[in-house]
C-alpha cells in the first residue's frame, strides 16, 4: 500500500515573495506622481540657496541673512542661478506662465493672499517637493522665519492664488 505524503506549503517561501513585493510596492509606489530636479538644473540651486536661509528670521523688507521676506528669499534663490527678477512679490507674480497646481514642480513660484484683500498678491514662496496631492514649499514666514510648509495646510491652502513658472535659462 502506498501512504500518500501531503504536500505542505511552504509558510517561508509565502511570506518572503510577500515581503518582496511589499517592499517593491512601497519603493516604487512613493516615487510614482513625485517631480524631482536634477543636481545640474537651475531649479536645484534656487532650492538649495532657499534652503540655506533656513532659520533666518523674518524682517519686513529684509533682504539679509540677519533678516529676510519673503520675497527677498525668492529674489536671492533666483539670483543664484542668474535669474534677475524684480524685488516685490507683486512684480515677481507679473512673470512667468500660470502653472495648474496639479503640474507644479520644483523650482515654480507660489503666490498668496494673506492680507485683507483676497486677492491682492502678498506673499510668496518656491516649491521644493510636488507629488500627485502634496506641495511643499520655502518660504519666509512672519512668525517663524524661513521654513518650509505644506500647502494643504489649511492657512496657505485657504491663502493660496496661483503658481507661476518663471524662465531659469
């Protein structure tokens, strides 16, 4: 007589393909819908002289390290790429081409009204990070300096106006 042997499945092979796969999902999945800038592109050394000013406290008209707004952050970054725009945010609003906010990439310029008139361009700032439902954004704030935030954060999403793409070539 011959004693059948049941096949056994192995609890190892299972449950490693699921940790393989998992991982992959989650290494390929948050890349998907996120807009990079290369090391070499203008767009990089404006959010890297942005960032430089991180924690430097805010000052109306500032337009140094010992205090910044936000548009003498905007005009500082672009100026390192050789980029000349005008000192105010609302002549920099005046360039560049509207972006829809669902094609915003590093590098584009966010415009605000914070004041009393909804829609009088009052501050600004540059995206450093865009992904499919997320903005990030540098900006110099009047209550913690130069910072960076998110713009589904419901003051700046309530704020927001535009996003506008200015010529870095």
């Amino acid at each position: 007589m011959i004693k059948e042997i049941p096949l056994k499945r192995s609890f190892f092979s299972f449950a490693s393909y699921f940790l393989v796969c998992t991982i992959a999902l989650l290494f390929f999945g948050s890349c998907k819908g996120s807009r990079r800038v290369a090391k070499s592109s203008p767009e990089f050394i404006i959010i890297e002289t942005a960032k430089s000013y991180r924690g430097t406290p805010y000052r109306y008209g500032g337009t140094t390290r010992s205090g910044i707004d936000c548009s003498a952050l905007v005009y500082h970054s672009f100026a390192a790429a050789g980029v000349n725009l005008p000192r105010t945010s609302t002549e920099q609003s005046k360039l560049g081409k509207k972006v829809p906010l669902k094609k915003a990439r590093p590098g584009d310029v966010l415009f605000f009204a914070t004041g009393k008139k909804k829609k009088e361009v009052t501050h600004t700032g540059i995206v450093t990070e865009a992904q499919k439902k997320e903005v990030r954004f540098i900006h110099a704030s009047t209550s913690l300096g130069v910072t960076e935030d998110y713009l589904g954060n419901s003051y700046w999403a309530k704020a927001f106006l535009f996003a506008k793409r200015l010529e870095t070539k």
